[in-house]
C-alpha cells in the first residue's frame, strides 16, 4: 500500500513540476472553451442551448492531450523497468498511476469547470451537475486512455494513434455527461445520469489495469 | 540469440558476462531479472523456477540497464526515497540506507539538485545508489561503468565487494575492466547459434 502511494505521489510530483502536463490541460481547456463564444457568436440563448456539450468536448480534448505522458516519458527512460521489477504487481501500479494521471488533469478540470460555463452562458442551476458530473466522468476518461497509451507505447506518432483509439471509446461518458447538465437546466433530475457516468468510471476501473498491464508486459518485451 | 548457456551463481559469486556487441548481454540480464520470458530453458532462484512466483522474485532482484530511470525534474534524495518505497521500504525506517547510498556514491553534495543539473555520469550514479537504498540479495547489473570516471568506478568495485562479502551475488555484463576478486567469466560468444546464410535471399 505504502508502496503504491508513492507511486501515486511521484507522478502527481511529476505532474506538477513538469508544468507542462497539468498546466497545458488546463490551458487548453480554457482556450478551447473561450473560442466558442467568437465562432458560434454571443447569444445567450445559442450558447446556454450547447454550453453543456461544448464543456465536456473541451474537456475529453484537454484530456487526451495529456495521455500520452501517462507511460511514455517512463518507458524512455526505464523507470517502467523498475516499475515492472517492483513486487507490487503491476495492475496496482497501473491504478496508481492512473490516480496521479486523474489528479494532476480530471479533477482540476471539473474544479475550473464552473468558471468556463459563465463563459458559455450556462443556466448556473446546472453548475453543481457539471461539477459533479465531471468529477464522475473524468475518472473513466484517464482509465481508458491509460489502455490506449499502453497499447501505442513505442509507436511512432503515437499521439494521432492514440487519438484515433480513445475518441470512440469516450462517446459513453460524453452522452451521459451532456445529458446529465441539460438535465438539470430542463429541471428535470440529472440522476439517473450521474449514476451512468459513475457506473462508466467503476466499469473501467475494473477493467482497465488489467488491459493496461497486459499492454505494458508486451511492450517491454 | 544465444543457446546452451548454463552457469550457477553462489552467495558472495560474481559473473561478468562478455562478448561482441548483440551477442545477448543484455537479453541474458532481463531474463534472469524476470522482464523476458526465455524462449526455452530453466532459470532456478535456489531449486524453484523463477517464474513460478515473479513478484517474489522482483524483490530479490536489482536490476540496473542502460537507462538509468533518472527524472530530470526531481531530486537525486527523492528519486533514492522513492526507490525504497517502491519496494516496500518505510521511507523514515530507510533514511539511514538512504544516506549511506548517497555518500557511497559520493552524490551528497547534488543530493537536493533536480537531476537536469546533472552530468551523465552523476545520473549514472544516482542509478546505481538504487543498489544501496533498498537491499536485495542479487545485482543484475549492464555495462555500470558507462560514464563514470575512475574514482566512481573504484566506488562501484568497492560497493560491489561489501555486497558480496555480505553474501550478496552480483551479474554483471561489461566492457570496462572492473575489477572483481575471483569472479567468473562467461563469454557469450561462444554460444552464438550458426545461422547459416540463406543461398535463396
């Protein structure tokens, strides 16, 4: 345990200090979410209609931007060696990461969120739903990328690959998120909604170690 | 890449593993840590195979490759701490082999540096303190002598006599000559397979 929570602390660090990971995410959300308002033009009413998606778009984008660091810098330099060597199996190791991965992006992406639904004109009724919601989200999203990362571990241009992958398999969590903040603007419960996103996260989570761990033994063969 | 090799390591032995680049060095050190699988053959630890428990293995085993797992942004203590506990080591309980590893590699002057700071041959260091900061009782250890100048090889020679003195087994493959008190030598060469060259290409 204590094994594995350095785990999570190191990459968190790394993270941090590296500036570009968790600050480019945030960045690019930001960015992403601002031009709306210049392309789509300022009504209230268009944007309030499709705040809810462009926000969750913005932030699988801003998600997926960081994937790629997940096992890559680790595989260059030969700390997934050492991680491989350790005696805490790997699948653990993997939720650790992923951990670290989910804190240094997801969590400050549904904590900036609310910020940038003023920009889009979001009915703030829905605010306490974007939040929540993202929070349940974001954690299927580093959990599936971890799968698709593992997988183009080495491949040249793995960035587009990578892409090409995890795109489709975060149209689940995009439904049910958008789903659940338009839920909550028709006044209408946004439960149901939040529960799937949850349920998405702990499917995943279930899931993915153990793809993920497999992706990595094969890559460092 | 190589077939026939057999060799026994005892408590306090050493082997230098020789040969022509491509001749299976490195191959041979990730079979023996766990990291490949050999494609036929019997790795034993004592009289049990290896792969009949991989993760008890991986704590027996320190494995040091060319690449030396040094993150430019963090510190050479923190990256020796975190070494420690990733093998399950208390980080308060490891504070003295921590400093023992850095002295022992004369590291503690750039031991709160961000490795980018770092010459190839600190960082070469760094890695081989991992050796120190957390025990285990066999060394796996590729060309360690890469980058370092003669003091911190007679370092690593020094360090690598405690261990064996100790009981500890080293395997080591390399160029340099480090010199190493009645350690066996197997030139991997010699078990090359003949692979005849096709007339048809």
């Amino acid at each position: 345990m204590a094994a594995l929570l350095s785990v999570f602390h190191r990459d968190l660090r790394l993270a941090l200090r590296q500036g570009g990971d968790t600050a480019l995410v945030l960045g690019f959300f930001v960015l992403a979410v601002v031009l709306f308002p210049f392309g789509v033009g300022p009504e209230p009413e268009i944007l309030g209609r499709i705040a809810a998606g462009i926000l969750w778009v913005a932030a699988l984008l801003a998600a997926l931007l960081s994937l790629d660091r997940l096992y890559q810098a680790e595989y260059e330099d030969g700390g997934l060696d050492l991680i491989v060597l350790s005696p805490i199996p790997l699948e653990l190791a993997v939720l650790a990461k992923c951990a670290a991965h989910w804190a240094a992006t997801g969590l400050p992406l549904a904590l900036l969120s609310p910020l940038l639904a003023l920009v889009v004109d979001l009915d703030p009724v829905a605010f306490p739903t974007l939040v929540v919601g993202l929070l349940a989200g974001t954690p299927a999203l580093s959990l599936i990328g971890s799968v698709a990362a593992a997988l183009t571990l080495g491949a040249r241009r793995q960035g587009v690959l990578l892409s090409l992958l995890v795109l489709p398999l975060y149209v689940p969590p995009l439904v049910f998120g958008a789903a659940a903040v338009e839920a909550s603007v028709m006044g209408a419960g946004a439960r149901a909604d939040l529960y799937i996103l949850g349920a998405l996260s702990l499917a995943a989570m279930a899931v993915s170690p153990w793809a993920s761990a497999a992706a990595l033994r094969l890559a460092l063969e | 890449m190589f077939d026939g090799v057999s060799f026994r390591l005892p408590p306090g032995g050493a082997l230098v593993l020789t040969g022509t680049n491509g001749s299976g060095k490195s191959s041979l050190l990730r079979l023996v840590s766990g990291l490949l699988a050999p494609a036929a053959g019997r790795l034993l630890w004592g009289a049990t195979p290896i792969a009949a428990d991989l993760p008890a293995h991986h704590s027996r085993v320190h494995y040091v490759g060319h690449l030396d797992a040094v993150k430019p942004v963090m510190t050479p203590r923190e990256l020796l701490s975190f070494w420690g506990a990733l093998r399950g080591l208390d980080p308060a309980a490891s504070a003295p082999a921590l400093r023992e590893a850095l002295a022992a590699f004369a590291l503690e002057a750039v031991a709160d540096w961000p490795c980018r700071w770092l010459s190839a041959g600190q960082r070469r260091r760094v890695a081989l303190a991992r050796l120190l900061a957390a025990p285990a009782p066999l060394w796996l250890l590729d060309e360690p002598a890469t980058a370092l100048d003669d003091e911190s090889q007679a370092r690593l020679e020094r360090v690598i006599e405690v261990h064996r003195a100790a009981g500890g087994r080293v395997l080591l493959a390399t160029h340099a000559a480090i010199a190493l008190d009645g350690a066996a030598r197997l030139a991997l060469d010699a078990f090359a397979p003949h692979l005849e060259p096709d007339p048809a290409v």
